[in-house]
C-alpha cells in the first residue's frame, strides 16, 4: 500500500518550522529536523491500473523538537515505534550526541 503526503500549506500557527525558517536555509543535506507530526486523511484514491486504494494524507500541525532531553525521549519513542512496526531494530537516526557534535 501506499501512502501519498499532500503539500498544502500549514497555518503558521500550526507550523512550528517557521520559528526555524533562518536556520532551515542554512541546512545542507545531511542536517535533520526531528519533529513531532499530526496528519490527517484529505482524499481517498483508486489506481484504476493497480486496483489498488490508497489514502492522501496532509500535515495539520508540526512541531520540531530542540530540547535535547526532550530530542532524546521522542527519538527513543520513534526507534520503538519503527521496531514494532518493522520487526527491525536498526533504525538509522541521529542521537543527541550526535546533534551536539555536529553543534561544535
């Protein structure tokens, strides 16, 4: 199945990038945002070629996380939720120290 992301505009109340947006234009490739998404379902498609279903999803709400302790328990959380979903448990995220690193 697949999942498509709509691109509509947030409300920048809703938007916490926007706070970020000076720093953004700085980031090459390698740099990360870990952020907390709320999404919701905007359509519903059917590949007539496929006969397959799937769902349009949209951003309503994105806060990013800058806190390190806080970075550190939503990035312990999102390595858990891929185990349970994937059955993996290498998950290739940057860890705090990583972050701080890249900061000196």
């Amino acid at each position: 199945m697949t999942v498509q992301m709509n691109s509509g505009k947030i409300p920048d109340t809703a938007n916490g990038l926007v706070d970020l947006e000076r720093e953004l234009l700085d980031f090459t490739d390698a740099d990360r945002v870990t952020a907390i998404v709320t999404i919701k379902v905007t359509k519903k498609t059917h590949d007539m070629e496929s006969g397959e279903d799937y769902p349009v999803v949209k951003m309503t709400h994105i806060e990013p996380i800058r806190s390190p302790d806080a970075l550190a328990q939503v990035l312990e959380l999102q390595q858990s939720a891929y185990q349970v979903r994937t059955g993996e448990t290498a998950l290739d995220l940057p860890t705090v120290d990583d972050d701080e690193a890249a900061d000196a």
